[in-house]
C-alpha cells in the first residue's frame, strides 16, 4: 500500500481559504488580467528570495493578532526575516548582572536596556533564556547586507534569580525594509513608505511556558503610528531615558504557561 501524505489541516485551512476567497473574488471583481499580473508577481517575488520578507511585512501581524489579542501576558511581535540561529552565548560583566552585545567601537548610542520576566501572576521567571537581535547604526542587521561581523548585536542571556536583566547595547534606530525587489514594487503600487520604527527583538524561553518573541519600540520615534509592518502594540513602547552620555529604558515582559 501506498503511504499516504494526506494532512487534514491542510485539507481544512485550504478548504476555509477557498471559502472566503471565493466572497472576498466576488468582492474585489477580480479580473483574468489582473489575476495574470499577481501571478508573475508572485513568480518574481519567490524567485528574488523576499516571500519571507513580504510575508513578515504583510502577513505576520494579522497570524499574531488573530491568535493574541485580548489574551493575557505580553503580546508578541513579528520575529521578521532577520532572525538567525546560534547567536553567542553573552555573560554577565564580571560583578554586574550586565551583558554586552556592543564591540568596542560599536558606533551608536550606548543603550542600558533592562528587564524583568514574570509569569501571569507576576512571579519573577530566574533562568529564562533571553535572545536579542537589532539593527546596527547603519541601520542593518549583521548577517544581512551590513559591514559588521557576524553576530553583531546579537546574543542570548539568562535572567538572575530575581527573572531580571540588563543588556548594554546601542540604541536601534529606524530602518526601511529592502525595496529594490518584488517587496518593494508591491509598497509602490500602494504608494506606501517602507519604514518602520526602531526596535529591539527578544524572544524568551522558559521551561513550562509559552515562547514569547516580541519587540521593544520607544516613544516619541516618528514611525510609531505607520509601521510598514505594522509590529507595534502600545504596551510594547518604552521610554528612552537621556542620561546624558547614555540612554536607559526598561519593560516588563510576562509568559503565558504552555
Ligand atoms: C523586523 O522587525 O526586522 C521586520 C519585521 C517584518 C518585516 C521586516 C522586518
Ligand atoms: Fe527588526
């Protein structure tokens, strides 16, 4: 006998995107043309290597909001395209519970970034694993397009006993999505910017609980209210504390059990 590959979800989100397509065909009045036009379209956009970048811009938000919104805990943000695997492990600086993710010269403003991991009943969360990644002051992540080393502004830590940590690092600063490609052309035909606001990715992991990945935004940033991807969510914004030499921020980020 044949093995079968049969997946009855596929068979059944499929189903559910045929039923609402065929309204939401009806609606738009689509035409043959225009449905040729999307498909090279979409040719272009697989073949260029941005489907993950597009998804990430368009896509992820509404999957996130669809599944978080009204629950409990902090809400998560889009993981985007510039996440790797394997990030160096970071450790304290000797005689401060500190990581550092900077190099020496790291050119930028220096950031103290700190924060407290909880659970739903506000119990500090001690060994979570915290992974961070940012963009650099060229405005790009490393591994992706920017001059910096690998792994640059990028590294996991382990909250202290008290689900606590601080990371000194430079402040993001706001970047554009890639617009040369398939991406790009799709934000023309919607005469729409690229930007989004600055931002830090972490994400947490913690045994018993719901991995969280989300983002840190800053306010009074000019991109907070049109995010080209559309990540931001106001309990995610901070405030950026000028200490005169350095800036400090801080947030709270609570997991949901499993
Ligand atoms: C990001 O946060 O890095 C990102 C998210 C979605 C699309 C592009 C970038
Ligand atoms: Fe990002």
């Amino acid at each position: 006998m044949n093995e079968t590959k049969k997946n009855e979800r596929v068979e059944e989100v499929f189903g559910l995107f045929l039923k609402h397509m065929k309204t939401f065909l009806k609606e738009a009045n689509l035409n043959h043309e225009e449905y040729t036009n999307f498909v090279n379209w979409a040719d272009r956009l697989g073949r260029s290597g941005e489907l993950p970048l597009y998804a990430d811009v368009f896509l992820e938000t509404h999957v996130l909001q669809a599944m978080y919104t009204d629950k409990p805990g902090t809400q998560p943000s889009l993981l985007g395209p510039f996440f790797i695997e394997g990030s160096p492990y970071l450790e304290n600086t000797p005689g401060k519970p500190i990581v550092n993710t900077m190099r020496a010269d790291e050119p930028g403003e220096t950031l103290y970034f700190s924060g407290r991991v909880q659970n739903l009943k506000g119990q500090p969360l001690a060994n979570t694993k915290v992974e961070l990644w940012h963009n650099d002051n060229s405005r790009k992540y490393s591994s992706f397009d920017s001059d910096a080393p690998p792994y640059n502004l990028r590294g996991h830590f382990y909250t202290d006993k008290n689900g606590d940590f601080e990371v000194k690092t430079i402040a993001p600063i706001p970047y554009s999505i890639p617009t040369e490609g398939p991406t790009g052309e799709f934000l023309e035909y919607m005469d729409q910017h690229s930007m989004r606001p600055a931002h830090l990715h972490l994400m947490f992991e913690a045994e018993g609980y719901e991995t969280l990945i989300t983002q840190v935004f800053f306010e009074g940033d000019p991109w907070l209210e049109n995010d080209v991807a559309e990540g931001v969510r106001e309990e995610l914004v901070t405030t950026l504390h000028d200490k005169g030499g350095h800036k400090e921020a801080e947030l709270a980020f609570e997991m949901r059990p499993e």
